[in-house]
C-alpha cells in the first residue's frame, strides 16, 4: 500500500491517506424537517474513526422542492445549522477534515413541482417524472440557494463543499446537452450556473474553504466531461469528485479488458487532462484495488463507499493488513432497510469473531 496510505494536502488541509468516504444518503433518517438526528451524528463519527483520510457528507439539499427524497438532510435554512455542526463536532474530534455536499434534485425530486433547465420527462426508479423549464430568475434563485448553503456551511464549520453536479441531479442537467435544450445564456454556457454558483461562495468564504464538485464523466460523452473538468479547473475548483452523470443520457465506454468500472475510466482521462486533484469511484472493495486505481489512473484519492458501510473500520483494517469485508451487492440493499440485517456487514462480523478474516 505504497500510495493508498501516503499524507498529501489539500489546499490548506493535510489529508492523511488518500481514502475518502464519498456522499451516501442515509434514507428514513431524519424528516420533512431536513434536521440532523442523533443517528445521523453517530455514524460519521464511526466513519471519522475508521481511519479514512476525507469525509463527505452525504446529499444535504439546499431546496425544499429541490429534495431526492422527504426525509433527506437539508441545508436551505439557518435553523438547521446547529445539528449540522454537530456531526462537523463528531468528525474533527476524530482528527478527519469533512466536507458537506449540496444538491438539488432538479427534475427527479421528490416534491411534485420539478423543475428542469428545459422541459424533459424521464422514468426514475420506476416513477415517471416530469419537469417542467426553468426561468431565468429561477435559476438565479436556485444559485442563491448554493450559495447560502455554502454560508451555512462555512457557519457549521465544514472545512468546504463539493456541489453535486452528476448522478441525474440538476447541475448535472445543465451539463448535459441532451437535457439542456435552452437557447439563452445558460443553454450557449452550460456551464454558466457553476461559474455564478462559485463566484458566489468565493465571495462570502474565506480562501481556505474548500469547494470542489461530482462531476459526471459521460456528460454524455467523455470528451464533454473532460472539456467540464478543463473549464473547472481553470475558474478555481480545489477538486473533482468524478463519477456518473446524467444516467438516462450518457454513454459510458471503457478500453476492452479495462479492469475497472466506466467511471473509473473516466477519472483517469479526466486526471490526463487537469492538474487538479481528481478523485475515483466504483466498485473498489479491497486495499488492492485501492492501490491498483491510483496506480492506474494518477489520481489524488478512492472513494470506499459500500466498503465503509459495511465496515466503519475498513481503512484502519486495510492498513493493518487485515480483510475489511466487502459489499455482497443484495438485489435489495439491507444496509438501507436496516443496517444490522447487511449481509456484508453480518458475514464481516462473523469472520472477525472466528478468526477467518486472516490477512486481506
């Protein structure tokens, strides 16, 4: 583990290895009213103890109308700044910086009034959603919304934000030529409402806050994601999360016999073309595979994210040589439903107790 356990900095923050636990949205959580409960407080902590390098924290909406689901974790209102803070508490008592993300659903949120950079309807998890065009003043609002999120933030003491700006989300639709249809501004410049939303938070943060982005790769095609990644790193993102885009309208390729997943892939062409850090996702389960990523692809960090579900302790069990468990992929994930009924988790449990783990 020659790379996987090496300190580098980001911006201003040393990050002690080059794990970072990405955004999973807890569902059944909290409630309508988007506030942090003790659960909530309680797992990044755990998180924040098993060893990985960066935290963050999963989905938290900036919009009411903008939530992926009723129950989400929300950042659109002052009031919610103190349970924020708390899990801010959690983590940097165990010695790991945090970022929160910040996200609008856009045309696949929950709420029935969706709304969309053109009209567009799409079948999502089985729901038909309709969304209908946003107007210009709309999207200055939605771009506001950003930007105080990131205040609240700041506020709660998060050492940045990263924007989501891919799994089908709204800025995500923007990036998307094949949803963003508009003939004004913000359709000639897609990029328009990152540019806003950043200039922005620079304007009310302090230069050492972080503020990087999930960009999709297939945006839709890999020459969009990495002509984004470009653009981004020359306006002054600190990093690029990269992952899927817009799922309905992407096309996903890889080389024959690439031994990682798409997105993968597509880290490693966006980490050709910048120099910013760029951070790779999917499918990575073992310290193996950690270390053959980053190998592979020149990037800064690994997300583990089933991984760390399964086993809070995973980076600390990797580094000490020991098998952390691994996601068993259940067509119906119980992590979700419950997570003392994971499979993974159960079958980790019991190896440890028997001494069957042995060495990763």
């Amino acid at each position: 583990m020659e790379q996987l356990f090496t300190s580098w900095n980001l911006k201003n923050h040393e990050i002690k290895n080059r794990v970072c636990v990405p955004p999973m949205v807890c569902f059944g959580w909290s409630d309508d009213s988007g506030k942090v409960t003790e659960r909530n407080i309680e797992h990044y902590r755990a998180i924040a103890k098993g060893g990985a390098g960066l935290v963050i924290q999963e989905a938290t909406c900036i919009d009411r109308n903008g939530r992926l689901s009723m129950d989400q974790l929300g950042i659109w209102e002052d009031e919610q700044i103190p349970g924020l803070k708390k899990i801010v508490e959690a983590v940097h008592g165990e010695g790991v910086p945090i970022l929160v993300q910040i996200h609008h659903a856009g045309v696949i949120a929950a709420p029935e009034d969706r709304v969309c950079p053109s009209e567009y309807t799409c079948v999502h998890k089985g729901i038909e959603k309709h969304g209908r065009e946003l107007s210009v003043s709309e999207i200055h609002t939605i771009e506001e919304e950003f930007i105080q999120a990131a205040r609240r933030a700041y506020e709660a003491g998060y050492d940045g934000v990263e924007l989501h700006g891919c799994h089908s989300y709204l800025i995500s639709q923007f990036l998307n030529r094949r949803v963003n249809r508009r003939t004004d501004e913000y359709g000639t410049d897609p990029m328009r409402i990152v540019k806003n939303i950043l200039e922005g938070i620079r304007r009310i943060t302090p230069e050492s806050f972080i503020v990087g982005i999930r960009l999709g790769a297939f945006e839709p095609e890999i020459s969009d994601g990495i002509a984004h990644a470009k653009w981004l790193e020359a306006h002054g993102i600190d990093f690029i999360n990269v992952s899927y885009g817009f799922e309905f309208e992407d096309h996903r390729e890889k080389p024959e016999g690439y031994p990682f997943a798409e997105a993968v892939y597509g880290a490693k062409r966006i980490k050709e073309a910048v120099s910013v850090p760029v951070f790779a996702v999917y499918g990575i389960q073992t310290g193996e595979q950690a270390e053959a990523v980053l190998s592979d692809t020149g990037v800064e960090m690994v997300n583990i994210g089933r991984g760390i579900l399964v086993n809070y302790n995973w980076a600390n069990d990797v580094k000490a040589g020991r098998d952390p468990g691994r996601c068993l992929y259940c067509p119906t994930c119980m992590w979700r439903v419950d997570p003392s009924k994971c499979a993974g988790r159960l079958l980790h449990e019991r190896k440890s107790q028997t001494g069957e783990a042995g060495q990763e």
